[in-house]
C-alpha cells in the first residue's frame, strides 16, 4: 500500500502512521522525523534545516525531494510506505510523481485529516514525544503512565521546538497557504479520501482502517 496521509500539524498523521505501520508491516516515512534526526546529528542539512523548523516554516523543496527520493528506493518501502508530512507543497507532490513514475510505482490512496485549528493548537501545545524511541503521547488525549516517562522504553518525554504557540500559528498559516492547495490536486488525480480527524484517536484509526479496506 502506498498512501499519503495529509493534513494540518497536529490532525494526527504521526499517531495514525504509526499505526499502519505495525498493521501493514509497512514504513512511516516522516520527513520532520528524518529532518530532527538530522538536527539532532548535527550534519550539515540538520545545520540549515535547523533555523527554518524553530521558525514554522518549510525546508527547501529540494532538500525535501531528496530525502523522499533517496528513502523510498530502500527495500523496506518495497511492498509500501506511508508518507507522513510530505508532500507539502505542489512542488513537492509533483516530485513525488516523478520518483514514482521512475520507480514503476503508483500512490493508491492519500488520506486527508480534517480537525478544527483550535484543536489543533491544544493537541500540539500538549504533544510529547519520547526522545529515545520517538513515540507520541498527549498530556490530556494520549498521557503515558508516568507523567513524564515513556511507556514504551523509560525514556524521558520531551516537548518539541516547535510546539510553542506562537511557533504553531505559524505552521497553522504555512499550511494553508502551501499545503492546502494539495487537497484539490489529489481530488482531481481521484486518489483522496476524507476523515473527521476530530474523533477520538480509536475511532480515527478504526474508520482509516475501513476506507482502506474498502478499496
Ligand atoms: P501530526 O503528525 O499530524 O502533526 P500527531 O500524530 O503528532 O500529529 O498528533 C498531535 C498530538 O495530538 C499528539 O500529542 C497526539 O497524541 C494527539 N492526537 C493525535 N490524534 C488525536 C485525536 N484523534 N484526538 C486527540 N488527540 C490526538
Ligand atoms: P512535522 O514533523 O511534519 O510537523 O514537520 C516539522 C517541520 O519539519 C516542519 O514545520 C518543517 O519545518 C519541516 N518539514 C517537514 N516536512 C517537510 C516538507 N515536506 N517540506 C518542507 N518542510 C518540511
């Protein structure tokens, strides 16, 4: 299965891929996770990418382009991936189906998450992430055990960069200025699906699981 899930930050593409995944037995290919991974080794693109991410805006198209290109012709995405936050523009999506079109392989579905902004701001200005293993949790929607801690490793549960409010209206306006144009692109090509992303995340997945199984 090859499929996009789209939407704001916040409306759950992480929690919902990492999902799939384990269901699929197919990759998450998060473009924010391989880019804080990169700032976090400090390689040169970490280094550039760095500045633009603490800001709420979008690392260049072509840094982007390059990262998904070089990800998806590794053997793990064979049989499928999910992608997770790219692409977000029309620049990117295009590049998309270059690489595809280059590697025989064609998108089957891309999933839109709808959730109302002010959702959002409370579920990113609470988003925690473990800093070891990556895993997500929600101080109110999702906590782990320990306030804190990871349930998954022990590992200490860190607040993002960018999930400061200032920084999250920022990316709220991004998005709708550079991502949204995407969800017509994608009408248009007859591969999108639409999802009340408000519900809670059970239900989320469990009607993502039947319009995929519906074909
Ligand atoms: P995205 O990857 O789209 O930016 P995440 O999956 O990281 O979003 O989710 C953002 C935050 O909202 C996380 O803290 C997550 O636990 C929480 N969350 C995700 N889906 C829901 C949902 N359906 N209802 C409530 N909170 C959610
Ligand atoms: P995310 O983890 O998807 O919320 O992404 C975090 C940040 O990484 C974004 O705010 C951007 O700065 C950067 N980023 C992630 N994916 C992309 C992309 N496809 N295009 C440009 N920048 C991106």
């Amino acid at each position: 299965m090859k499929l996009i899930l789209l939407g704001p930050p916040g409306a759950g593409k992480g929690t919902q891929a990492k999902m799939l995944t384990e269901r699929f037995a197919i990759p998450q290919v998060s473009t924010g996770e391989i880019l804080r991974a990169a700032v976090k080794d400090g390689t040169p693109m970490g280094q550039k990418a760095k500045e633009l991410m603490d800001a709420g805006g979008l690392v260049p198209d072509e840094v982007v382009v390059g990262i998904v290109r070089d990800r998806l012709q590794e053997t793990d995405c064979n049989k499928g991936f999910i992608l997770d936050g790219f692409p977000r523009t029309v620049a990117q999506a295009d590049a998309l189906q270059v690489s595809l079109q280059n590697m025989s392989k064609k998108l089957d579905r891309v999933i839109s998450l709808k959730v109302d902004a002010q959702a959002l701001i409370e579920r990113l200005t609470g988003r925690r992430t473990c800093k070891d293993c990556g895993r997500g949790y929600h101080v109110k929607f999702d906590p782990s055990r320990q306030a804190g801690v990871c349930d998954a490793c022990g590992g200490t549960l860190i607040q993002r960069n960018d999930d400061q409010e200032e920084t999250i209206r920022k990316r709220l306006q991004v998005y709708a200025d550079q991502t949204t144009p995407l969800i017509s692109y994608y009408q248009e090509a007859g591969v999108l699906l639409e999802l009340d992303g408000m519900q809670p995340i059970p239900q989320v997945q469990k009607e993502m699981l039947s319009l995929l199984q519906a074909g």
